[in-house]
C-alpha cells in the first residue's frame, strides 16, 4: 500500500496532542499514543476499557531509538537482528532514566517492545520523536482489529482518526519474548516459535499456562468474538456456525472456511475477521473443526482455546 503522507502529516499532528490514533500494523491494528505522555497512554486505556494492571507494548522505529529505555542482551540483538521489524515483541529490563511513562508498564520495572513491519507506520514512527505505546485496536478481551473498518465497529467516534493501511497481513498479534533470564515464550503469535528456537540455537519455554500470570495475553478468555465457542463437539446445534480449515465439497450457509486449501498462513489472517462476521450473522455460537496443530495452527488454536472460555 503507498505511503499518504498527508494522512502521516495528520496522525502526526493528533499524535503531539496527546491524543489517540488507530494505526496499521502487520500483526493487528493498534491503538496507539504518545508512550512518554501520561496523558496519552491514561487514555488508551480509557478508550478500550482495558484493565490498567495490563501493560502496554511499545513500538519503535529501530533499536536505536530503543537505546534511550531499554538494556540490551546478546539475545535481544540476535533476535532483533534476524526478525526485526517484524511480529515479534520483547520483554526487557527498562533503564533507570528512561522516559517511559509508568502508565504503560503498570509502575514494573520491565517493558515489552516491538518494531512494527507495516510500511505506513514505520513512517510515522521515523517521523516522531517519542515511541508508541500501542495496544490492539480492539476493546478488552474482543477479537483484534484487523482493518480499519473493525476499528470503527468497535470505537465508532470515540478515537480521532485511524490512519488506514489495508488488512493486516499477518492477522495474530506478535509473539511475546521474555529475555530477562532464560527465554521464555508468554504469548504465541505470528512468528513460530521453532523460528525463534532455531536463532537462539536452544530450547525455548513456552511459559503460556503459569500459575503466577506475568502477561495478560495468557489469561483465559481473550480474543472473544462475545458467542460461545465449542472445540471438541460432537454434532452442529441449530444456528449455529461452523468453522472450518479447509475448504469442503460440500458448503451451506452456515460454513465458514478460514482456508481454501488447509494453509495455515491464509487461515490466520482470515481467523479475526470470520470470527467478527460470523457475529455479524447473527449465529449464536460457533463449532471449530480440529485445526493442526503445528506453525501457525499453534497460534491459531491458542486463540480459539481462550475464546471459547467465554
Ligand atoms: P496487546 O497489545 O493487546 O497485544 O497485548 C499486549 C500483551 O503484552 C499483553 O498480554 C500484555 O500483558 C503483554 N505485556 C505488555 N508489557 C508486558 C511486560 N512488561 N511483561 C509481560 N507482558 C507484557
Ligand atoms: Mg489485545
């Protein structure tokens, strides 16, 4: 999609008042604010109604502008090196003097931190002298936004603008990285955990059921598209949807295929926007055939696990 400057020009403008902008990125839309103004990020709180005990992710234009709030480790620069910018998000340790507002980080000394791929955005980050504290553009606990139409359905005119940059490509939010001792996966997401494993040259934990919840994204119920999901039925219900990987023969109404052909890529970047059409229908719960689960599919049923916590 080709850059509009003048609709960078006027998310800017929004931006150094302290204000709110939806902004695209590869992953999901974000909500995102000045990361150094108390001010703004109260209010991105405010807007989605998200608890403020769950702290944001900032993004950054590069590990340059990073310098100034976060220490470094080997690990963090291996990662960064071969995935950056990209749908990977980092725990690190803050530095005393950095200029992150306690609003984001829940006063903890820790802070997650991600480089955004979208070309619109990586503009107007390039552009601010401040970082951006982004959430998902969506409200608490709801499915994630994926273009700015969703964006709309679930703010209406509660946010002042949202800089428009197609559907996101990726369409699952980052996966989240503790690198404060050994890693550890918090969240899985759109970058396979095997990758990560592969740079790293070790096993990595995936620390995603922990007794002690270090990350909100692990909480059960999350991603909810507000029906009932079922992953292990027996037989349809009446009105109910039916979501399916791959493509049948057989289609009806009620049939909503994530996939033509069983690709787990196609399937994750249709999976937010089927769910928020199959409420739009009008169904009033959803049965989910078995999705593999490898790649992807991990992510993919991860977020339909807690979904149907509902
Ligand atoms: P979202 O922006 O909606 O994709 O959610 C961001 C996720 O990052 C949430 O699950 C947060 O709990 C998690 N997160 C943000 N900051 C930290 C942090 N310092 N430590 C652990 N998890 C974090
Ligand atoms: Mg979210």
């Amino acid at each position: 999609m080709k850059i509009n400057l003048a609709n960078i020009k006027k998310a800017t403008k929004i931006l150094n008042k302290d204000e709110c902008v939806a902004v695209p990125t590869e992953t999901v839309y974000g909500l995102a604010g000045n990361a150094y103004s108390d001010k703004a990020c109260k209010k991105i709180f405010k807007i989605k109604r998200r608890p403020m005990n769950n702290p944001l992710i900032v993004h950054y234009y590069n590990h340059q502008d990073l310098k100034k709030d976060c220490i470094f480790n080997n690990e963090f620069i291996k990662l960064y090196k071969k995935f950056c910018p990209g749908p990977i998000t980092f725990i690190l340790d803050l530095k005393k003097d950095s200029k992150i507002s306690r609003i984001v980080t829940n006063n903890s000394k820790t802070l997650a931190v991600r480089f955004p791929k979208h070309p619109i955005t990586r503009d107007l980050l390039k552009k601010l002298n401040y970082p951006l504290a982004a959430p998902s553009a969506n409200l608490s606990s709801k499915v994630s936004a994926v273009n700015s139409n969703d964006v709309k359905d679930d703010f209406g005119k509660k946010i002042k603008y949202i800089l428009e940059g197609g559907k996101s490509s990726i369409g699952l939010e980052s996966t989240i990285v503790d690198l404060r001792n050994k890693p550890q996966i918090l969240r899985l997401g759109g970058l396979e955990t095997s990758l990560i494993q592969k740079v790293l040259n070790k096993k990595v934990k995936i620390n995603n059921n922990p007794l002690r919840v270090s990350s909100p994204g692990q909480f059960k119920l999350h991603y909810s598209p507000g029906i009932p999901i079922r992953l292990n039925f027996k037989k349809l219900k009446k009105n109910e949807a039916y979501l399916l990987i791959n493509k049948k023969t057989e289609t009806k109404s009620n049939y909503y295929f994530l996939s033509k052909n069983g690709n787990l890529k196609e399937a994750a970047k249709n999976l937010y926007s089927i769910l928020r059409k199959i409420k739009k229908n009008k169904h009033k719960s959803i049965a989910v055939s078995k999705i593999p689960n490898k790649g992807l599919g991990k992510t993919i049923n991860d977020r339909l696990m807690r979904a149907s916590k509902f």
